[in-house]
C-alpha cells in the first residue's frame, strides 16, 4: 500500500503505545474490584444505559468503518452507502425484539450458542459454534490488519509492530477483566472516538465544502446515485444481508443482552445505538462517493483518508491515529472476551478437558492472535475470507431464529436447511477474481447463464444461501 509518512515511524509507534497503555491500565485497575466467572461473562447482569449503549456502539464500530463503507461507495454507489449504514445497525434493532425473548425464555443464558443447544441439540450447536468463532475470528484478524495498514500508511511503521501493541494491549486487560473491563473501556473508547469523529468530520466538510454534497457527485459520478445502476441494488441488498446476518452471531452482542440490568435498559440502549450508528457509517461511506468523484483513480481503501489528509497535516494524522487505535481495541476486546465466553461455556461439550475451561479458553485465545498477528503482518487482504464466513451466517440466520418461533421446527430441519442454503451459496460464490463460481463457468459455462447472474455472483450467492433454507422449512 502507498505511503504518505506524514508521521515519523518513532512517533506514530510512541503515540500507540500511549493510547494502548492507557486503555490497559484503565481496564486493569476498573476489573480488579469485579472478579469472578459471572463479571468475567455478563457483567453481573447489571449494566445500565448509558454503558449499554456506549459499549454496543464501540463494539459495532471498528476499524473497518474508516475503510470499508468509503471503499465500497466507489464501485457500489450510494445503495452499497445505504446497506452499509442499515446493515451495521439492523441487528441492534433485531436484537430488541430477539433480546427480550431470551432474556425471558433462556434468564440464564450466557451466550446465542448456549440457548441454540437448549432449543435444537448438540448437533446444531456445533455447526453454530464452529461458524460464530470462525466469523470472530475473521473479524479479529481484519481488525488488527486494518489498523496496521493505516499506521503504515500514515507514517511507514512496519505492520508488525503495530499489530503486536494493538493485540498485547487488548489482550492484557480483557482477558483479565473479561466483559466488565471490555464495557468500561468501551465507555472511555466511545466518548474519546466519538469527539475524534466530529473533529475529523468537520475538517472533512470543510476542506470538501464545494465538492460534499449530492449535487457534486452527480455531476462527476452520476451512475453512483443512478436507480439505472445495477449495483447501488444488488451492493446495497448484498452489504446489508451480509453485515446484518453476520453481527446476529456475534457473541460480543448476545453478552451485552444478558449483562443489560432489565428489559428497558436494554431496548433503550439498543434503540439510541440504532440511531448514532447509522449517520456515522453513511457518513464515512458518503465520503467514498465525493473521493472518487474529485478523483477517479482514488485507491478506493484509501478513499475517506484522500479527503481528510490532502494537505497532510499532522494534526489530523494524530487524530486518525489516536481515532483507530480506539476503535480496534474496542472491537478487539468485545472479540476476545466473546470468543472466550464461548469456550468457558459451550466448550465442554465439544473438547473433553479436565482443567480449568477458564484457562483453556484463554490459550485458545492468544493462540488466535498469534495467528491474527501472523495475517496482519503480512498485510494480506481478508476481504476475500470475511465474505465467506458471512456468506456461512446468511445461511444459518434465518433457520436458526424461525426455530425459536415454531416450535414444530427441529434440529433435523434447522441443520438441512442450513446445509442446502450454504451448498446453494457456495455454488454461487465467486472465485477469488469475481470472475467465476463452482457453478457459473466451471461446472457449466456462463454464457448458459442470464447476464445479470454472471456479473452479479456474490450478490446471487448471497440471496440464495439467506432464502434457500426457506424452501426446506416445510419438508419432512
């Protein structure tokens, strides 16, 4: 990736460094006083509102919003904008209505897959609690190299060095602190991202006031914002399934229902993270738009950081820094202390071990983040991973939470569905380049396909692993 060092390399790493050590000895100190399986897993079933909230939106915003929504834009038009934005937020709003059910049906609860093996049986529940640790851990390794590439971006820092602070740090105080050090640091991490975000919107708008408008990129882009234009349909539907269906697995979201004090602390806190997450993604895709407008060769992962530092002020380059490192450690915890609350609750049913669970589920852990520290210092694209482990999520999303509303529908037809929409999905999906899938152009050609399925393979491969599952509900 090209470099603007706009930062030197001894700066950038000392200001990680700051950031991280301070996140560590907040999270320290804060859990010492909360010790104990039930602090480590649900906080005690006592968090109220504010942290609710404050934790929910840090956990959903990573570092990905400063690439992923922009990148995108430029190629997805404003529809892959707006599936972005209701993606992200789409499963908070679910999660009212899906929360309080479990909370009432499953109060002692811990976690999705725990409440999975109750309702359906071990074999489902393996299947999920394979896919949701995979998707996790997905999202833990495109956490850490995003953040990475950014450093490295900005200043020329070695990938290594940044992933290795990025993960230690995170590391330190989650699984030491579990869940109540993840949201009391989440609470800092929210207020401090959400004042960088204002400061680096502000500047955004005001070096792009001409150029930051609807008007501007219908003038240079305008098949971005055309109804004419396939993709701002087909990006738009595949971003939001794909975002939505994903985050109703993730564990860090199913700790934060039970750890919600009461109902009403819950739907409240779920409502107001809904509502900041949306303007927030829109935004940071929006800026996709006007970046490849001004300029059409905009590398489009670099497209938000084209318009904030045009004029490559250091300033602003200490922003996006102390703005990224926030936001990975937020994700990154939730991650961690999700994976390992899987482990120390559901693990015995699949690894037989005489020890503490608590301690296996941490050695799982770091052996994860060696392997995401691997990833990201290599600086590999995951793009290509992450879409398949969301495409496993389309496939499983919809069976396995009709199950909790049809009491007739059991494991056998959960685990077929699944199966037939993830087949389904799979012969869809597209190869590495785009260019073909396992069915289109491999097993038959395609030219004996309509157009629109062969230029269109990951949006198909999505649609048919979410709805096919459907077609088998009603079979016996």
């Amino acid at each position: 990736m090209d470099q603007i060092n706009i930062l030197n390399q001894s700066s950038a790493i000392l200001l990680t460094l700051i950031i991280s050590i301070i996140f560590v000895i907040v999270g320290l100190v804060y859990s010492k006083k909360f010790q104990g399986l039930n602090n480590y897993l649900v906080a005690s079933r006592s968090v109220g509102t504010f942290s609710l909230t404050t934790s929910l939106v840090a956990s959903a915003l990573g570092a990905w919003i400063l690439f992923g929504p922009a990148s995108a834009a430029t190629w997805g038009g404003v529809g892959a904008v707006i599936g972005y934005s209701l993606g992200t937020a789409f499963p908070l709003f679910a999660l009212i209505y899906l929360g309080k059910k479990f909370r009432d049906k499953y109060s002692t609860g811990k976690s999705l897959i725990e409440v999975i093996r109750s309702r359906f049986g071990s074999q489902l529940f393996k299947l999920i609690l394979f896919l949701s640790i995979f998707y996790m851990t997905i999202f833990l390794i495109a956490e850490v190299t995003a953040v990475s590439i950014l450093i490295n971006y900005i200043s020329g820092t070695d990938l290594w060095i940044t992933a290795s602070i990025v993960i230690v740090s995170s590391l330190v105080y989650t699984l030491y602190g579990g869940l109540r050090a993840s949201i009391f640091t989440d609470n800092i991490q929210f207020i401090v991202f959400g004042l960088l975000l204002i400061i680096a919107f502000s500047y955004l708008i005001s070096f792009n006031s001409n150029d930051f408008s609807f008007e501007f990129v219908k003038q240079n882009k305008p098949h971005l914002l055309s109804s004419g234009y396939l993709p701002n349909f087909t990006a738009g539907l595949t971003f939001f399934i794909a975002v939505a269906a994903t985050n109703l697995f993730h564990q860090g979201n199913w700790q934060r229902v039970y750890a919600a004090k009461n109902n009403k602390v819950l739907k409240n806190s779920l409502i107001v993270s809904f509502i900041i997450i949306i303007p927030i993604v829109f935004m940071m895709g929006f800026s996709g738009l006007v970046a490849t407008s001004q300029n059409p060769s905009v590398v489009p992962d670099l497209a938000f950081f084209s318009l904030l530092l045009k004029d490559q002020a250091i300033f602003l380059s200490i922003i996006i820094t102390i703005l990224a490192i926030s936001l990975t450690v937020s994700s990154i915890d939730t991650l961690v202390n999700a994976i390992s609350s899987l482990i120390i609750v559901d693990g015995n049913k699949v690894i037989k071990f005489k020890g503490n669970y608590l301690k296996l589920s941490k050695q799982i852990i770091i052996f994860l983040s060696l392997i995401s520290f691997f990833v990201a210092s290599k600086g590999l694209s995951i793009l290509y991973l992450f879409l398949l482990a969301d495409l496993f999520c389309c496939a499983a999303v919809l069976s396995v939470f009709y199950g909790f509303y049809s009491k007739s529908f059991n494991e056998k037809n959960a685990y077929v569905s699944i199966i037939v929409g993830l087949i389904g999905g799979i012969l869809l999906f597209p190869s590495p380049d785009f260019s073909k899938s396992i069915l289109v152009g491999i097993i038959l050609p395609a030219d004996f396909f309509p157009i629109f399925i062969s230029q269109s393979l990951l949006f198909c491969s999505f649609i048919v692993a979410t709805l096919l599952p459907m077609v088998t509900w009603k079979l016996r």
